[in-house]
C-alpha cells in the first residue's frame, strides 16, 4: 500500500513538473548567453535570485532546438 501511495504521488509530481513547464517562457540562449551562465555556473555564482529551473528547462530548449537543425 505505502508503494502504491508512493508512486501515485511521484506521479502527481511529475504532472506538476510538466504543467509549471509550460508556464515558463520559452527563451533560446545565444553562445553569449550560454557562456556566461557556464562562468556563473563554474564559480558557483548562482544565488536566490536566480531561477535555476527557468536556466536548466530553457538551456535545455536551445540544447534541443540544436539538435534539431543537425
């Protein structure tokens, strides 16, 4: 039962994921852009006011838009 519950609520969980996803506007970084957020990245420069999940789902997107166009 503890099971069943568990991956009920990972599933509820994953839908929430998918619908906050849809929210976020869709950016497409430029190599400029990517290469600053790989130097923040690589310092550990990040903080509170950055929205990590808005960078890794639209680097992401540029990552996918790419691959694509190969």
């Amino acid at each position: 039962m503890v099971q069943k519950e568990a991956q009920e609520q990972e599933r509820r969980q994953e839908e929430l994921c998918e619908a906050l996803t849809e929210y976020i506007e869709p950016h497409y970084y430029s190599k400029e852009e990517v290469e600053e957020l790989l130097k923040l990245a690589s310092a550990g420069k990040f903080n509170i006011f950055y929205d990590r999940n808005k960078i890794v789902i639209n680097l992401c997107r540029t990552l996918l838009k790419l691959m694509e166009e190969k």
